[in-house]
C-alpha cells in the first residue's frame, strides 16, 4: 500500500522494435538535478552488459575541487575546460563481461566504478545533512507526550524502550530513498497527527521524545550500504548514493522507529560504516554485540519406531524481525498453516502449536514452540538402529565449481542446534545403547582476522543421546583464490552424517 503522499508515479517504455540480432544500441543521456546540494555519485562502466565503448563525462565551475577515483589501467581519463568550467571525461573500451554469479560482491568492489564527490570528505557530508535535523520545533503537546510516556521508568534505557514501543505501535514509516531526499523534516506535529512519516520525520520524533525525556545523548545516523563496507572506496568517497538508512544511533546502538517489526535496539544490519549526528559528525565501523541469532533446543522422546519432538525456536536480530514480519499480523489458523509449510518437514506432522510467546515484547529475542510427531522416526536394523534429525537451515551457495569473481558473505550466519534424544524404555544391560558416532568436533575457516567454524558434539549421558551444533560464518569476501577452500568447508557442514545418529 502506497502512502497517501505518493502521487502521480510514472513509467517510461521505450521499444526498439527493429532491433536484430548483431545490432548495436547507442544511448545518449543527460540526467539533471535542481537540488542545491553538492553532486556526487558512482557510473559504472563494467557491468553485465557488453560496451563497446562507454564514456562518462562531468563538466563543473573551475572553481569546485572534485574528488574521485577510477582504475587507471582499465580507464582512460582525459581533462579539458570551456570557460569558467572544468570538463573531465572517463572512458573504457571494449569492457569485460561482468559475469552475475550468486552471492558476488557489489560492483564498486568486483566492477570498474567512477566514483565522484564534490564533498572534501563524510564529515562535511554529514555537517551539511544533519545541520537539518537539528533546532527541529517541538511543540509543547510532544513534550509532554515523552514526559508522559516515560513517567514510570526508572532508568534510560526503560525510557527508550517505552518511546520506542509506542512508535512502532502507533506509527508507519512510509518508503524513502535515503540518498535522495532533503533531511529537513515536516513538522513534527502533522506527523502524529498522520500517524506516518519517513524515516526522516520519524528519527526527528524519536530523537524529540526522548530529549523531553531527559535523554540529551541520542543522535541520526546514516547506515551506508552494507554490501559496499568491506570497500575502502565507501570510507574515503563521501557519496550520497552510499547512505541506506536514517535512524537514531545511543549508547552504540541503533534504532530504526516506526516499525512493528523490527526489534529494539536493532536496525536491520549487523555490521556495517555509519555516520552518526553528534557534535563532530563521526564516521565510525558499527557492528551490534555477537550474539546467536537462531537457537533451536528438540527434545525427543522415542516409543518404538515414532518420535515426539518438542522444539523450542529463539530468534534474534534479523531472524527475530524475519519472524514477526512473516506471522505478527495473521489470525492464529492462518498463522498455523504458513508455520507448518515453513517446516519443510515432510515426514513429520504438527501436532501442537506453534505458540509465540513473547510478540508483544518486542524487546526480547522471539520465542516460539511447537510440537513434531515422526511415525517413522527410528530404523531398526538389528542388532543397529539410526535417525536423523533436523539439519540446520543456512543458505550459502555453493554449487558453482569455479568463479570468476570473489564470494561475500552478506548476512552473518550464527545458529546452534541442541537435540536430546530420550527413550521410552528402561536402560538395562539387556537393551543399553551404545552410540556409536560419538565425536567432539571443530572445523575452521580463517579470512583475514575472522573465523568461520562449525561444532560438532555427540555423546551419550545418563542414558540419554545429547547432539550440540554450532554453526558462525561471519560477514566477510572470499578471494576467488580460495573459493575452493571455502566450498569444502561449506560442504563439510552440509553433509548429510552430520544429521545422522547411529546406535547399537
């Protein structure tokens, strides 16, 4: 549903209905802009497309300094003027093939970009942009509205919850584009009356209600895109283009208000470059605490060949807005049907749940429960027996035997998995189990200063098989060079043993 400030949208077709096969198409275009701002911004000149021959060109007033970057043995650079104007050019000819492959890192970082920037550098950028945000009209009905909403909390960080909670309750953030607009906001008091807004009037009351609260130190932030981060091109070119998302960073922590889904203190990225609105305009690497973002405990409980497992799922950060984008919303039989095809467990049937306990408390790691009935869990081989269980659900691809470009991993992957395997029978001498993969395993994968690991530990205690994984990929790019590395080691995870058990 499109906000009510949308209007008149747009589209241009253009056909080219005589085009054959061996034709060239040649395109000329000038793109304007009447913004008072200064211009910067990235072309690319190698992408999935063939060019023959691409040129980009700036003309600016002699009296701008221009900053940028290009590859100087890919790209031919030439400088000329007219009049008071500086004319610079950039051309390539006979570009490679950008070849798409899954999970390849973003153009500025495998492709050929111009990137240019009348900004000296971010802390000017962000002077110019959140100068804006600041001495915003407060009227005195908002005022008391963060006195109010705060009156029974007896620390900061209770009164940023409440006034975070009552945002995402009360109000919708209707889409933006970050690196387009102006960052003055409307006036604070349409916005609750509209009970909507952007991202920018939506920082703008967050950050309002919580100075009437008393809390002085919480700033806007800009979160640059995320897939460019590992480049040094994002650190040292401020360019609009590269700005994500608005929200309010406190206490090395973000907030994006407004939005049910998404849980406190987070802000849809782990890891990532911002720039944060305080008095020297900061540009700092920001990445939230380490912790698991799934956890999943299964308690099985065995009588002959049929299994009940008991499951109890724990998701954070991005699984936990995952979650509730996917289920908050739905009445309870609707919500138990899409739950049950999200299983993917085809040899198991529901039979309870699922439960989310903790929706309304959008501060706490979401919880859920539900209830799996296996008829043919256990297979009895005799004098052996052997299940499997649930494996861990990551996407990586893998299936490429070579690249051609490097293989970045965008999300952080960090899950545990804990089974404890149970049976209805009594342990004597007579039927004693004995396990017989029982291991305590590590494998590692080392990029740069971080490791990628996945544990393994099978054992048996009081009778009772107790399985533990974990699994932590961090956000990272591997070189080409050593994708086969990595595939054996993604592969290593996924086999299919990892999930088996075997017993005598």
């Amino acid at each position: 549903m499109q906000s009510p400030d949308y209007k008149n949208f747009r589209e241009k077709i253009i056909n080219f209905p005589k085009i054959e096969p061996g034709y060239f198409v040649v395109l000329d275009y000038t793109i304007s802009n009447n913004r008072c701002e200064p211009v910067s911004g990235v072309e690319h000149l190698r992408e999935s497309n063939p060019y023959l021959t691409k040129t980009f060109t700036l003309k600016f007033p002699k009296n701008k300094a221009l900053n940028s970057f290009y590859d100087k043995e890919i790209v031919t650079f030439t400088r000329s003027s007219e009049g008071n104007d500086n004319i610079y050019s950039w051309q390539v000819i006979d570009a490679k093939i950008y070849k798409e492959e899954d999970n390849s890192p973003s153009l500025l970082i495998s492709g050929t970009p111009i990137v240019y920037s009348f900004y000296k550098d971010w802390h000017e950028l962000a002077s110019y942009k959140f100068t804006k945000l600041k001495n915003i009209e407060v009227d005195p009905e908002i005022s008391e509205m963060g006195k109010s909403l705060t009156k029974d909390c007896q620390n900061d960080n209770e009164k940023v919850l409440a006034i975070y909670k009552f945002m995402a309750e009360n109000f919708n953030e209707k889409e933006a584009y970050t690196s387009q607009f102006d960052f003055t906001p409307e006036p604070l008091t349409e916005v609750c009356q509209k009970k909507f807004g952007s991202e920018r009037e939506l920082t703008a009351l967050f950050i309002a209600l919580l100075n009437s609260a008393g809390i002085a130190d919480a700033y806007p932030a800009i979160i640059l895109s995320s897939n460019n981060k590992f480049s040094e091109i994002q650190k040292k070119y401020a360019v609009t283009d590269f700005m994500d998302k608005l929200c309010v960073y406190w206490h090395d922590q973000l907030f994006s208000a407004g939005n049910s889904y998404m849980p406190f203190a987070y802000a849809n990225i782990s890891e990532a470059n911002i720039l944060i609105g305080n008095d020297n305009y900061e540009f700092i690497k920001f990445s939230s605490k380490n912790s698991v973002i799934e956890n999943q405990v299964y308690n099985y409980n065995i009588s002959g060949t049929s299994a009940v497992v008991d499951v109890k799922s724990t998701y954070s950060a991005g699984k936990n807005k995952e979650k509730r984008e996917w289920y908050l919303n739905l009445p309870d039989a609707q919500r138990k049907i899409w739950f049950n095809r999200s299983l993917g467990a085809r040899s198991a049937s529901l039979i309870e749940g699922p439960e989310f306990l903790n929706f309304d408390k959008i501060d706490e790691d979401l919880e859920i429960t539900y209830t799996l009935e296996y008829e043919d869990f256990l297979v009895n081989q005799p004098p052996y027996k052997y299940c499997k269980l649930i494996a861990a659900d990551f996407s990586l691809d893998v299936s490429l035997d070579d690249r051609e470009n490097d293989y970045q991993v965008k999300d952080k992957i960090f899950l545990k998995q804990k089974f404890n395997i149970e049976f209805d029978m009594k342990m004597n001498e007579e039927n004693k189990i004995l396990l017989l993969n029982e291991t305590q395993d590590i494998i590692e994968f080392k990029i740069n200063d971080k490791t990628a690991y996945f544990k393994l530990e099978a054992k048996l205690a009081d009778s009772k098989i107790i399985v533990n994984k974990e699994i932590y990929i961090p956000e990272c790019i591997i070189p080409n060079s050593r994708y086969q590395e990595f595939k054996q080691f993604i592969l290593s995870i996924q086999n299919p043993i990892n999930n088996m058990v075997f017993m005598k």
